[in-house]
C-alpha cells in the first residue's frame, strides 16, 4: 500500500459530530436495504462462475415472457423497439458511510458493475420481454467485450447493428452511492459513428431529444412507421423553446419530467403542462418524481394521473429509463393509460430500491415477486386502508403476470468483470 493511501487512513473525518450523526440513519437504511436485497456482488463474492445453460435459461424465460403476444400478427417487424446510442461500463460503490473526504481513502461495503448509457434503456426494455435491437459502438477492450456479453448473452439484446472499434477505449463511469445520493467520475474519448444506414424495421423507437440537434434516423424510423417515444434532457441554453426539439413532430410519446415540462410550456404544473403538450403529440405524459405520473393520450381520449409508490430510494440511476420502458410495453400493447402509468410508476419504484443503473431495472420475476407480498393478507392488516387501495389500483397485474414466473428468479448481467469458468 502506497504512502498516500497510510497516510489517508489516518486521518479522521473532520466533519462536525452532528453533521456525522445526521446521515446516519441514511447509511443504516442503506445498510438494511443492501442485506434484504440481493447484493449486486454477493451471488459472486466467492468467484463463482455463472453456467452457460444458466444464462441460456435466463434468456428463454425473457423470450417466453412475451406481453405483446395478443397483438402479434403475420408480417409484424422483427423487432419490437430500436434505439442507439453510447455504452458505458459504469462501476457502482455503495454502502460509503459519507461522501468522498479530500485526501482519504473510502471503504466500500459493495461493489457491482454493468453496462451503462443507453444500456440501461435497452436492458430494462429486454427484461419486459420486448425484442430490442441496439446500435452502439463497442471497444475490443475487456470493458468492450464485458459489456457485450452482458447485453447479447444474459439479457438478449440483438446487437446485429452494432459494431466493435478496435483501439477505441470504451467510456467508463464511477458512480459513488451515498446518503440517498451520488457522485460520478466518467472518462470518455469521442464515441465513432454507430449507425450508418436507415434503423431497423421495428414497432417502436426510443431516443432522448436534446435542444437544437436533429437526428436523421429519428425522421427515418417514423416514416418507415415506427412509433417514437421520447424524453428530453435539460436545456443548457435556458431558453426552453419548444421549437428547438426539431424531431418533436415524429414524436407518438414525449415523456419528460415536470421540471422540463412544465419550463418548456410555460405552464405552473404537471397538470396544465401534460395538456400543454398533448396539443403537440399524440401522448403527452409528465413524470412527477415520487408523486407519480400524469398522462394525456389525445388517440384514446383517456388522461390518467396515477400516483407513485411510497418507497425507499437508494440510487435513482436508471429509473427515468425503467419508467419508458414499461411505459412502451403498456402502449405497444394496447393497455388503458392509467395502467400503462401505475405499471411504470411500479417499476421505476423497484428499480430504486437497487443499486446500480441496468442491474436494478426489474423484470417480471421482480414484479411478480412484490404482486405476491402486496397481495398477502398479513401485509393487507399491517399497512391499511392505503395499501389497500394499491391493491385495486394494481389489480390488472393478475392476468398480465405470467404463470411461469411467479415463483423464479431472474439472473442479471454478471455483476463483476472478469469470472470465467464452465
């Protein structure tokens, strides 16, 4: 161990005693919810290899799990959603007792890594059993090859559209998980062009708009009778004009948080903004964080606003992509809005409860999983009239779930780099 790493430990947290005893109950909560949940590395702390028939199981139950199947006919494009965009290996520390402390060193109670970016997006889209296709650069570094397994082999993600670049680096994110909060380090060289031609034939597409830029593809996939789902990041410029999201008009679905929405339409909440933008698209829906989601479909004629579920949120990594996802599973499938929006606020709720971007994103397992403790009578006595009401607000789960994964686990991306073995 170096010099600078002794002399780290030596030195004591300078922080105030009441600052050190106020996150406190933050680090136990953490602490509990890391030894309820399955740890991102413990199912390998021990080095244990993950069987090739194993992983060829995880993804035969994915592809088994089909919620689309009502609506599939003949001559149907291959794919269910498209998307492209960067990769990035995020390595994710949890269980810090505090923030980073300029010169010391900090202990981590856990470790996982996965696949990142626009990874987050494709694998909560595959663990919902919708045939995803994604084109994206990938190093021939280990990062690259890591990434790649992860997405093709234990999430089935088609990558037929996707390209290695030999001697390009794979971007690499450090995310730091402490008190409710997080801090990232990422290094990135210029990501090369991944898709060079018209996208695929697919039901559906997803991006993330940013003000002033154009994607051709977007126009592409839209006339070829994609349905575009969009969100939008937030606009450095400050002016929040509406005319600068110039792929808006292929938009079917523009999800963005109230804070962007409510700037972009001048309105004062959610509410006045949804309605706002329902004049611009087809679906128009606001996500309001732990208070849920309002939604106006103008093709249906339906508004819903379903709150969130009461929960304890660890990273927030991913939930954005977690709640689209599930959000363009209900759609493609035909289901009413307010329970393409309760099964969105469901998963993105799960999904916070984890750690770590892609390897929290829930599947039906998981959501079987909370369907059968929600409905448990003991749990009925203990949480009330309010839970109670969750119940029937998420009733419609009985005849979504899959008798075949009402009493699996699903196995995630390996939750580590580098353990082989047969």
């Amino acid at each position: 161990m170096s010099a600078a790493k002794d002399a780290g430990r030596a030195v004591e947290d300078p922080r105030p005693a009441a600052e050190r005893a106020e996150h406190a109950e933050h680090v136990e909560r953490a602490g509990r919810a890391e030894r309820a949940a399955p740890a991102v590395d413990a199912a390998y702390a021990a080095g244990a290899a993950r069987p090739a028939h194993r992983v060829a199981e995880a993804v035969a139950l994915a592809d088994h799990v089909d919620p689309l199947a009502a609506v599939r006919g003949p001559g149907d494009p291959a794919y269910d959603v498209y998307l492209t965009g960067t990769v990035f290996l995020d390595i994710v520390f949890t269980g810090l007792d505090h923030a980073p402390i300029r010169g010391t060193e900090s202990w981590a109670r856990g470790m996982g890594s996965s696949p990142g970016g626009i990874a987050n997006m494709a694998t909560a889209l595959a663990r919902l059993g919708l045939r995803t296709t994604l084109a994206a650069a990938f190093g021939t570094d280990i990062y690259g090859d890591y990434c790649w397994e992860s997405l093709a082999d234990s999430e089935g993600v088609d990558l037929t559209a996707s390209r290695r670049v030999p001697g390009w680096h794979s971007p690499v994110t450090v995310s730091m998980a402490y008190e409710g909060e997080r801090t990232m380090v990422t290094h990135e060289h210029p990501a090369p062009p991944t898709a060079t031609g018209p996208p695929p034939l697919s039901r559906a597409c997803v991006t993330a708009f940013e003000p002033g830029r154009q994607d051709g593809w977007v126009g592409q996939a839209h006339a070829r009778g994609s349905q575009v789902f969009a969100d939008v990041g937030w606009d450095e410029s400050g002016r929040w004009d509406i005319a600068a999201l110039p792929d808006l008009p292929y938009c079917h679905a523009f999800l963005p948080n109230a804070t962007e929405a409510q700037r972009y339409t001048h309105t004062d909440s959610p509410e006045h903004a949804v309605r706002a933008l329902a004049d611009l698209v087809p679906i128009a829906v606001v996500t309001k964080g732990p208070q849920g989601a309002v939604a106006v479909d103008s093709l249906t004629g339906e508004y819903a606003d379903v709150p969130g579920l009461a929960v304890d949120a660890l990273d927030p990594t991913g939930a954005g992509d977690v709640f689209v996802a599930a959000f363009m599973t209900g759609t493609l499938a035909g289901w009413p809005l307010a329970d393409r929006l309760a099964f969105a606020n469901l998963t993105a709720g799960l999904s916070v409860q984890h750690f770590g971007g892609s390897l929290s994103a829930p599947g039906w397992p998981e959501i079987a999983a909370w369907w059968a403790w929600a409905t448990q009578p003991t749990v009925a006595q203990r949480t009330g009239p309010q839970h109670a009401q969750t119940v029937r607000r998420y009733r419609f789960l009985d005849r979504l779930i899959p008798a075949e994964v009402r009493d699996c686990s699903r196995l995630r991306a390996l939750p580590t780099i580098g353990f082989r073995g047969a």
